[in-house]
C-alpha cells in the first residue's frame, strides 16, 4: 500500500506515503488527471474534459484510500479514481524521468549493442534489446543480415516506418566517377548528421553494407554527439553556448529539383539544459548570417566542434563488413568515413531512414511487454531547435 492517508487543504492535497517523505498535490491537477468514462482516456485521444473546464477552486469533498486505489469525490459530485502507485510517483515529486543517455568515445567498442539479423525480424524479444541500445548509445550493430537489397527494408520496417525523402525510400551510396553527392565519392568524411538542411531531419538512419571492399579503407567513423557537447560544454562553455543559442544555417541545392534552407541551433537543449539532439554538417554549411562582432566567435565555436568530432579519441571506428548494418540515431550520432581506393573495390551500402518518433514508439509500446518500468520514460527528442 503506496499511500496511507490523503487529505485536502484548499487547493493542495496532502499525501503520506507508506514509506518516504509526505507530499502534496495540487487539487486543480488531481482533478485533470481523472480518466474515468465521462472525462477521457488521453493517451487515446478520446478525451472530454478540457483544463478549462477545471475551476482554480475546486476541492474535494471526500477522500477514500485503499491499498491499491484512491476514491475522490468532488464538490460537484463527480466521483474519480486513482491508481496508488501513480499518486504516490508524482506526489513524491517523481513524476515521469527522463532517461539519462550513456555517453561513449573510442571506447564504445566494448558497449556497442550487436545483434543478429534473423532474431530481430523474427521475435520482439530480440527486437527490443536493440532497441534498447539504441535508446541507451545512440547506435546498434544488426549481424547476419543478407547481402541482397530487398534485406534493407525488411529489417529497417521493423523499427517504424520508412521515411520517404528526395533520394527515394531506400537509396544505394554506390562509389562512382560522377557523384551526385558525398557520399558517393571515395573521399574521407568528417563525422556529420545527414540532411540539417530540413527542418526536420532524418531520425534514424541504417546503413547495410552489400559490398565493402574491406581492406582498402572506407572505415566507419562513428561519433557520440552529445559526448563532444559535454566536452565543449566543459572546456569552452562560451563557444557551448554559441552553438546552443544562435542558429546555424544549412543548404542543399540540385538545380531545377530542391533547394533547402534551415536555420537551426547545432546544439539543442531541453528546458533544463541537457542535450537533446545535435545537428551539424560541415558540407552543408551556408554563409552565415550574424552581427560582425560575433561573427568570428560562432565560425571559431564551429571550428572547435570540428577539432572535437575530428579527434580519435571521440571516434569509434569500424570497418563494416558484408552483411553488417550499422543503426543509428541521426540526431545523436555524428557518422563519416576515410577514403579508399575506387579502383580496388566498389563500396556499396544501402541506406534508409526512419522517423525518431517511430522507433521510440516501437521501443514504448514493447517495453509495456519486456521491461514495463521503463515505458514511461521521457525519452530525448532529437534536434528540434
């Protein structure tokens, strides 16, 4: 029995836990929070009662604590029941959490999460494990998975759906002489987020290695974004605050078919400060637009995230094989590449995107399954700033 007694004082409700300190909720949230027939279901969307309809005085006239539920009456005659556990969480200020992320560097080789191909799209058990990892580092390795491009998709749609874009649902990076873009030429690339450009970016991205020619370079360099945050944070927190308060802004163009345009922080904080998301790519960056005295403080905080993402230390680095497919959070997770030799062997990936409120949907409603108590969780919700 969470609680042993509740009682009101005007617009407050005192609550004694069994065990912990007493807490107090407001009379005005107590009666919002009722999700009987007549007031709506919210999580449904089949909800009839509005804040609007709750008046700042209103009290209750009784209430009755048993071991697993709470019976309140109020002044209108409106009879509400409450889960014990749940008024015991937000009275002792719990509430829901939000979950904190692990951060990684080079180190993460250890951590990473890899799971095998026929087990994921096959038993939701399985499932669920990557998809705890990737809420947990931002990142997961599948193994197993065929070298055939109708394997792509199969594996990617049991994370949500696949997210259509200008290059199509699922697109081959294959290297060649006349590349359209980057990630079609055999050059190195710095770690970036694809696409900033967009006002909402990918939320995920899987990368299926069909062909990797390994041995010739073309090592994936991964790097946990919201680790070189904290660093700049840490070391040079005014250069931090640049890049979590002034918009940056991204551009891609292919004549006669898109153009796009976002400005954006490169960094973006929730209301208490912590990282949620990071966008950046230093091939999208357009020509900046801010007053000349602090011009060269927002391309020297560029420049010092550069000089963090670029650092050995901040990367894992691995050399994907036929048959492995790296996913990632797109606005966590930094990815780029050395260069290789076209001329020794063809890299071929496939590459698709799902949306991030898909897969942590995914992960919510199997969590109700495998692990209830971490369903609730505020997850981070990306670059959305």
């Amino acid at each position: 029995m969470p609680i042993r007694a509740m009682r009101g004082e005007g617009q407050r409700i005192a609550v004694e836990p069994t065990d912990g300190r007493p807490g107090r909720l407001s009379t005005r949230w107590l009666r919002l929070a009722c999700e009987c027939e007549e007031c709506g279901d919210t999580a449904s969307g089949k909800r009839w009662l509005t804040p609007a309809d709750i008046l700042v005085g209103v009290r209750a006239t009784s209430i009755d604590v048993s071991a697993s539920e709470v019976r309140v009456v109020w002044e209108d005659g409106h009879v509400s029941r409450y889960g014990s556990d749940f008024l015991a969480d937000h009275a002792g200020g719990a509430g829901t959490s939000r979950f904190q992320p692990q951060l990684w560097g080079s180190d993460l080789s250890a951590r990473l999460g890899r799971f095998a191909f026929d087990a994921v799209v096959a038993d939701d058990e399985a499932l669920f494990q990557s998809l705890r990892a990737l809420r947990n580092h931002g990142i997961a390795m599948l193994t197993g998975v065929p070298a055939e491009t109708e394997a792509t998709a199969r594996v990617a749609s049991r994370y949500g759906p696949i997210r259509e874009t200008s290059y199509g649902k699922v697109f081959d990076l294959i290297s060649r002489p006349d590349a359209r873009v980057a990630g079609e030429t055999a050059r190195a690339q710095i770690p970036h987020t694809d696409e900033p450009f967009r006002y909402s970016p990918p939320g995920f991205i899987f990368f299926h290695a069909i062909r990797t020619g390994a041995g010739t370079g073309g090592t994936s360099l991964m790097v946990d974004g919201f680790h070189v945050a904290e660093l700049m944070r840490t070391r040079t927190p005014e250069l931090f605050e640049l890049l979590s308060r002034h918009g940056v802004t991204f551009h891609r163009e292919h004549p006669g078919e898109v153009f796009f345009s976002a400005e954006a922080h490169v960094i973006s904080l929730d209301t208490s400060g912590t990282v949620t998301g990071i966008r950046y790519n230093d091939r999208c960056l357009a020509p900046q637009t801010a007053p000349l005295d602090r011009i060269d403080g927002l391309i020297e905080a560029l420049a010092e995230l550069t000089r963090l993402i670029c650092d050995p230390q901040n990367q894992f680095q691995h050399q994907l094989q036929p048959g492995e497919v790296l996913v990632f959070d797109n606005q966590r997770v930094l990815h780029g590449r050395s260069a290789f030799d076209p001329t020794l062997a063809v890299r071929h990936l496939r590459s698709c995107n799902i949306d991030r409120d898909g897969v942590h949907s995914a992960f919510r409603t199997l969590a109700r399954r495998f692990a209830p108590e971490e369903a609730e969780a505020i997850l981070y919700q990306g670059a959305i700033f």
